[in-house]
C-alpha cells in the first residue's frame, strides 16, 4: 500500500491554480496602471477646464500639466510606464518598449509612431490648452466672478 505524503500542502497549489491566480492579479494591476495613466493624462490636458468650477483644483492640476509637458519636452518615459510592463512580465506577458502614450494612445491617433516631432505637438498642446484655460479662470478672477 502507497504510504500518503505527511507534509501539508494547499489543496489548489497542486493544480496549478496558484500561480494563475497570481497571474490574473499581475495582469489586472497592470491593467489598473493603465487605467491610472490614461486618467492621469487626461488630467493633464484638461484638468485647467476643472479649475473653472473648483479652483483648489489647480493646485493639483499645474504640477501634473507641468510634468506632463516635460515628459513630452524631454522624451521622458512617466514611471506607470514601468511599472506596468513590470507587472505585466509578472504575469508572464511580454511588456513593451517606449512610453504609455507610444504604445497605447499612438496608434489610435498617429499610425507611423511617435517622432520627437509629434512630442513637441503633443506637449506644446497640452501646454496651450492649459494656457488658456488658466488665461481665462484668471481674468475670471481679476471680474471678481
């Protein structure tokens, strides 16, 4: 008769569900990241329009346009970037090289991919459009209304 293995195991680690539980849970973190950074962007591009109605929201707003405009300036990479292709190699999928903007918004907008030249576009217009958006909450300011 087989003696029975004395050492304890988990009942589900045996069956591999284990290591697809975790990841499932790599792969909907790096799926939240995403999620985080398209809401984050647009904030960035937009967020000069929320200051209208609640005007503490600029003291949110202009450090995140600022960054925003830097990462395009300096072809920085935003650190969600890595952060998710960490969680994502986590799961065992392949992450992907350049930035959030590169791999995720690109190719919904501009199919050749992203030059520097599209860069200044892109954080030359986030910086006109806040510009003018905190153009016109200051001359509201200065009316009084």
């Amino acid at each position: 008769m087989p003696q029975a293995d004395p050492s304890p195991r988990p009942a589900l680690a045996g069956r591999g569900v284990l290591p697809y539980s975790y990841t499932v849970l790599y792969r909907l973190l790096a799926n939240g990241v995403v999620i985080l950074h398209a809401l984050f962007i647009v904030f960035v591009v937009l967020g000069g329009l929320l200051a209208w109605r609640w005007r503490w929201v600029a003291l949110a707003h202009i450090p995140c346009a600022v960054w925003g405009v830097l990462i395009e300036y300096r072809g920085w990479i935003c650190p969600l970037t890595p952060l998710e292709n960490h969680l994502r190699q986590k799961a065992g999928d392949a992450g992907y090289g350049g930035g959030f903007i590169e791999h995720h918004v690109l190719p919904a907008i501009y199919p050749a991919g992203l030059t520097p030249r599209v860069q200044l576009a892109l954080g030359t217009a986030v910086l006109v459009i806040n510009l003018i958006a905190y153009g016109i909450l200051v001359r509201r300011m200065l009316r009084g209304s």
